[in-house]
C-alpha cells in the first residue's frame, strides 16, 4: 500500500458489504481520505450536499468501517471543498477536544426502500450486477470444503433448468454463498446477454412484498411486481431462510417456484442452514427446496485457508511471508470474511506504521482476530455458567421447564451463544438443556432475529462472547 488512497479503496471495498455498488458509486466515490492519525480521519468531498447528506445520515457506518480496519477508534470527519479548500491543519496536528473523543459507533444497517416506480420492469441483467463482475468462478479459491458446491454452480451454468433445480446452497456466513451467486449471474451473462437474471436477497423480497401489502399499492403496481419475479430465466435468492414464519411472503414464493419451475427456469438459493432446520417453514415450501440439490458449504481448512489469504494479499498488493502465512491460516478459523478482514488490516496497520509484516507484527496486530484455538476449549457449561452470571438467572433454572421471561431470554441466549461456539447440533443442545431440537432451533432464530433488529443487543451478545473466550 502507497498511501492513503489505497487505504480508502480498502474502507469503500469493506463498504460495499453493507450498500449496494450504485449507492457507493453515487455518495462514496467522491470522497478522498486526506488525514489519517491516532485522533481524527478526515474525509472531503467536493459537494455541500453530498458532504451534509453523509454526515447526517452515514456517519456512524462510515465510522465503522474505517475502524473495522484500522483497529482503533477514530473522529470521522466529512469536509466539503464545493466552497474553497478544506483547512486540515488542525487534524493534522492531531489535536482532539475533550468533547469529541471517540466512542463506540452505532451500528447502522442500510436497507433498500420499496421501489414504487415504474422501472420495476427493467431487466434483472440491467438492474443487477454489472457491478458485481470481480465476483467470478476463477477468483473463487476451491478446496475440500468448498469442491461439491463450486462444481454444482458451474453444472448449473453449464445446463440451467435440468438436473440441479432447485440448487439449494448452505453454509454459515462468509463462507462464499453469495460469490457463487454472483459468479453464476456474470457467467451466464457472459454466455448470452440477454439471459434475465434477478437476485434478491430474501430479507428484501419479504420487505417489498410486506410493504406493497401494507400501503394497499395498486393493482398494476402488484400485477408488476408479480411479473418481474416470474417472468425471469434464472431466479437467485440469497438469505432464503428471512421467508421463515412469515405466512404471506411463503405464499407468494410458493407461487413464483411454481410458475418458474413449471416454465423450465433455474432457482438458485441460499441459506444459513438447510430447509429441514428452517423453523416454521411452510412443508409446501420446504418440500420443493429439497426436490433438487442440496449443497452445504463448510468453513475452509488448513490448506484453503492458506490459499485464500495467499490470494487476498496477492489481489491488494500486500506482500505477505510463508510464516505470516501460515500464523494466520492455524488461527484464523472462522469464515473467508474474516480472513479477508485480517488481511486488510495487515496492510493498513503496515501502511500506518510503516512497519515490515513479520509474524511478529501480524500476531500483535490481528490479536483480536488470531482464536489460538479458543473456542475448542469453550464447552456449553461454560457458557451457561457464564450467561448465568451475566442475567443473574441460576443454571438450574436455565435447565428447568420455567417459562418465566427473563429465565426464557437466558435460556435463548444460552442456546444461541452455544450453537455459534461449539460444534455441537441443535439435538445435543438440546439434550442439555432438556428441550427437543425444534425448540432450539426457534430459540436460536428468535435471537438471531433480534440481533438483526437492536443494534445494542448484537454489541450485549458480542461482548459476553468475548469475555467467554477471554477466560
């Protein structure tokens, strides 16, 4: 890395995870990083409005993101230069009021609006994906893990609609899903241009059809929308499990799998889990996901993790040695996000501090990220004793048949906490807890949906995670 572009090419890359390219393109491209030290980043842009539009409304994302990769907390400051040059002579010296010390930013998750116009009709190969082309089948580093779905994805481009449809892919996140549905999209445009291709993700099609629903919208307006999700070649939707429980956005999916599959179109989806242990999922549904193939994807071992962290570092220009290699491949066991995390930050606290990347250096710098093996050594007692201290809710009572609420919120948490721990299946847990695997499952999605609505729960669950593995 030369400086502090490449820098924020790395902040706007980790961006795109969280907006869609054209967002990034039309509020982010403008901005350039112009200061960066222990107290302040400064960002400018050319334009008042865009400079006030961030501020207001994206700063604490922004905030997150620049921190996620730098490792410690920053004043984020936006500048516009639309009157004269931006003065940066104070942050340069690095002088920070007292009032303006950095603090843990607020999460802030962006989430498409429904779109009311009328270019709901424009092609899925227009409206998705020209901006995904770096997300192809030869930058997707295959190992043992990863072998049987990559080959299932690339059967499917090869012959749409024929032995694999549905393709059902599953894996915990950061494993590589939604590359290989971008993959798919852009090596089926590649063949034919014309292909209609449309990816949702499921959390997005569920908000659209709710709000459509709720704002009592026109017929023409749900005639159209019905149109643009049936009337597609090959239909990819990602995080396919947020339908779960929610009676009308099933009964629409059920109707556009039909009408697609009877019409000899390609249904590709994806999920954290397969549709056996998708709770309340309607049979109806769960039956056609498992009428095709069924894929899981597991998290990478030793040699693909090497591999991939060869390849990130290779991609942003980061020289990395076989030691450092291999210090991050042993401890670095959780997704290929992660890793992708560890390496950026490599280089940015390299950049920073100007600073060789020994195994020395990598250690201490990516010490949050390193496990050393921790989370093997965690065992279910353990974290049931720990949640029990921190609800202050007795483990008897946590095993118990006690329904009371904040007995029941342990319990949920317990259950959540251990699935994402250790290996152990929904069963196990539940012979621990003396509950059958149903019950865990929904305990564990009613967390999980809570975490995806508070901000402040994600930090609580986060952080008692963190002292479990610190001790």
């Amino acid at each position: 890395m030369q400086s502090l572009n490449d820098l924020w090419a790395l902040v706007l890359d980790s961006l795109r995870k969280t907006y869609s390219e054209t967002f990034v393109t039309l509020w982010f491209d403008d901005l350039r990083l112009e200061v960066l030290n222990d107290a302040y980043a400064v960002l400018v842009g050319s334009s008042d409005f865009k400079c006030t539009f961030l501020k207001n409304r994206h700063l604490p994302a922004i905030k997150k993101h620049i921190e996620d990769l730098i490792g410690y907390p920053v004043n984020v400051v936006i500048l516009s230069e639309e009157k004269g040059k931006a003065d940066l002579s104070f942050y340069i010296e690095g002088k920070q009021a007292e009032e303006e010390k950095p603090s843990r930013p607020r999460l802030e998750i962006f989430e498409e609006k429904e779109d009311t116009r009328d270019d709901l009709m424009i092609p899925a190969s227009e409206k998705f994906p020209s901006y995904h082309t770096e997300y192809t089948f030869d930058n997707f580093i295959v190992g043992n893990s990863n072998k049987f779905v990559y080959e299932a994805c690339i059967a499917v481009c090869n012959s749409p609609a024929t032995n694999f449809n549905p393709l059902f892919i599953y894996g915990q996140s950061g494993l590589g899903k939604t590359h290989l549905l971008y993959a798919i999209n852009n090596r089926m445009l590649k063949k034919n241009p014309d292909t209609k291709i449309l990816y949702v993700r499921g959390e997005d099609f569920a908000n659209q059809l709710i709000s459509m629903i709720h704002n009592k919208s026109s017929i023409t307006f749900r005639d159209k929308f019905k149109e643009k999700f049936r009337t597609t070649d090959i239909l990819l939707i990602d995080d396919i499990h947020f339908i779960a429980g929610k009676e009308s956005i099933q009964e629409e999916i059920f109707h556009t799998f039909n009408a697609l599959y009877e019409e000899g179109k390609q249904l590709i989806m994806t999920s954290d889990r397969p549709p056996r242990e998708i709770n309340r999922l309607e049979e109806r549904i769960r039956s056609r996901f498992e009428g095709g193939l069924i894929a899981d994807i597991q998290p990478p071992d030793y040699e693909l993790r090497a591999a991939i962290i060869a390849h990130k570092a290779e991609a942003m220009d980061v020289k990395l040695s076989p030691e450092v290699i291999d210090l991050m491949a042993e401890n670095l066991r959780s997704n290929i996000r992660q890793i992708e995390g560890a390496v950026k930050k490599l280089a940015a606290h390299s950049f920073l501090n100007g600073a060789e990347i020994t195994p020395e250096f990598a250690k201490e710098c990516i010490s949050d990220l390193i496990s050393d093996n921790y989370e093997k050594k965690v065992t279910p007692d353990k974290i049931i004793d720990f949640v029990s201290q921190k609800y202050g809710v007795p483990e008897r009572d946590i095993k118990s048949k006690n329904r009371t609420q904040n007995i029941a919120r342990a319990r949920h948490v317990c259950i959540y906490i251990i699935r994402k721990m250790t290996d152990l299946s929904y069963p196990n847990i539940g012979k621990i807890l003396q509950r059958d695997s149903s019950t865990v499952i929904s305990a564990y999605n009613s967390i999980e949906s809570q975490i995806k609505e508070s901000s402040l729960l994600e930090i609580e669950i986060g952080e008692l995670m963190d002292e479990i593995r610190r001790n």
